[in-house]
C-alpha cells in the first residue's frame, strides 16, 4: 500500500460528505470508510464546546478498549491500548490544570466518563490535538472512537463504524497521521 511505512499506514485523510458536514469519508490507504464528524462540521479555530472537529494533522497516540465487551483480548493494534474500567475519565474544564488529560474518577472538575453504556469508546484512539501545551478553550478529547448507529455527529471527534475500526487498527501505528480537510 502506498503511503506506508513498512506495512504501517502513515497518512489517514478525512473529509467531509459534500452537503453533510457532520459526515464524512476517512481513507486509509486504498480503503475508503464512512465516519461522522462534529455536531459543528469542521473548524480551523476549534474551542471548547463548539462541537467541531479541528481541521488540523493529529498525531494517534495510544489507544482504550472495553476488556469487558472485547471478546478476545485487546484489538489487534500497534499501538498501546489500556482496558477502560470504571475510574477512567477525560478532563474536559479548560480552567483546570488537568484539562485534556486522562484522570481517575471521581474527579472535582468537569470531566468525560471513558467507560460508556453507548459503546461509543469501546475502542478508542487518542490524538494529540491540544495536548503539548493543552491551552485553554482549544478544545479536548479529540479521539477516533466507534460511531453512533446512522453515523449521528459526534462532539468534535472523528468515528468509524467497529467494522471498519477493526479493519483500520492493524494498518496504523504511531507514526500516522490523521488529516482532516475542509
């Protein structure tokens, strides 16, 4: 496959559905999957709370999965994926000092519960927007999760049908990247 490194994917493209902007077409390799996209669309200014996805290259950094719904142990994947429990949250108050950070539940601050009825994070990749500095109402918890059924907007985050996540998983690693265009 072109674009890759070894047999690692470098480069994902994601782009929206022409007269759909919370829809959207992720390409990896010659693979072509649906996904949705923010409530928002797409922004090149993203903020806290505005549903967008970022228009912007996130690197994937590590990886969470429901190891009580996974049938066979952690996905296939070339990257560190962590089994969510029930202690496992994402900050998401922007004021905080561990805003867009993993934290451990109960926690003070507003924050994202990871483990979800809706299997929405059942598995759950994490990018780097807004990580190295997290500045304040850039945004948070930007992942690349499982979708809504019908591919419903997310609230800024890119998701993918278990089929094709499970399809998609093997092909990346550390190194890709996720481009997301207008």
């Amino acid at each position: 496959m072109r674009g890759q490194t070894g047999n690692t994917v470098k480069l994902i493209e994601v782009r929206r559905r022409p007269g759909c902007p919370t829809q959207g077409l992720l390409t990896v390799g010659p693979l072509a999957f649906a996904c949705a996209l923010g409530r928002g669309g797409t922004a090149m200014l993203k903020r806290e709370g505005d549903g967008a996805t970022p228009m912007a290259t996130l690197r994937l950094l590590y990886g969470y999965f429901r190891g009580d719904r996974a049938r066979s142990g952690p996905p296939r994947a070339r990257f560190s994926m962590t089994a969510i429990d029930a202690r496992d949250g994402w900050c998401d108050a922007s004021g905080d000092r561990n805003y867009n950070r993993p934290v451990r539940l109960p926690y003070p601050a507003s924050h994202e519960t990871m483990r979800r009825d809706d299997r929405l994070y059942d598995v759950c990749m994490v990018t780097d927007w807004n990580m190295r500095p997290a500045m304040r109402r850039r945004g948070s918890a930007i992942f690349l999760h499982i979708a809504k059924p019908g591919f419903a907007p997310t609230e800024g985050c890119i998701a993918v049908a278990p089929r094709a996540m499970a399809r998609i998983l093997p092909l990346i690693g550390p190194q890709t990247l996720i481009r997301v265009h207008r």
